[in-house]
C-alpha cells in the first residue's frame, strides 16, 4: 500500500494548497481584479505574501498558528495554486452580482 509522507500531506493540507492566508488573500484580490488575467496575479501575490508574513512571524519568534515540515521553496507552488483558485471563485462571484444587480 502507497502512502503519502508527511512532507506531501503538509502541501495539501493548511501548510500548502489550503494556507489560510493564502487564501484570504487570493479571495481579496479575486474580488478586486477587474479581468480574469489579473487571476495570476492574485495567485502568485497570495503565495508570496502568506510566506512572508508567516516569515514575520518567525522573526518576531512569535508561535506558528500552522506547523509545517516543507520548506518555503516546496510551498510556493501549493500556495500560488490555492490562492489562484480562491481568487479565481472570488471573481466568479463578484461577476455574478454585479451581472445580477
């Protein structure tokens, strides 16, 4: 039986693809883009952003809200594709009431 490592199941999980901060920032600028080529954007400033700021937090040695096993290297990917994805159903519904209303 295959399974996956730690290090894999941190990148799917809070620590990659579903970071919080990565996501609420994707959903702002989703919300915010006027085009959907601002989607890119929005996934690689959310990816960038969430580990700085969980960077910030570690310099100022406060407690990590997330703990993690992957470096910042193997995160960015996951982040970038959660925040595109949160940015992309943000834009989604902002287009959809503004349509609507």
């Amino acid at each position: 039986m295959m399974t996956l490592s730690d290090t894999w199941i941190d990148l799917f999980t809070l620590s990659g693809f579903l970071n919080p901060f990565a996501l609420l920032i994707g959903v702002y600028l989703g919300w915010r883009a006027d085009q959907r080529v601002k989607l890119w954007i929005a996934g690689f400033a959310a990816a960038a952003l969430s580990l700085m700021l969980e960077t910030a937090v570690g310099l100022l040695q406060l407690p990590q809200p997330i703990s993690q096993d992957a470096g910042a290297l193997a995160m960015f990917p996951f982040r970038f594709l959660g925040g595109a994805a949160a940015g992309a159903v943000a834009y989604w519904l902002n287009r959809r009431r503004r349509q609507a209303g």
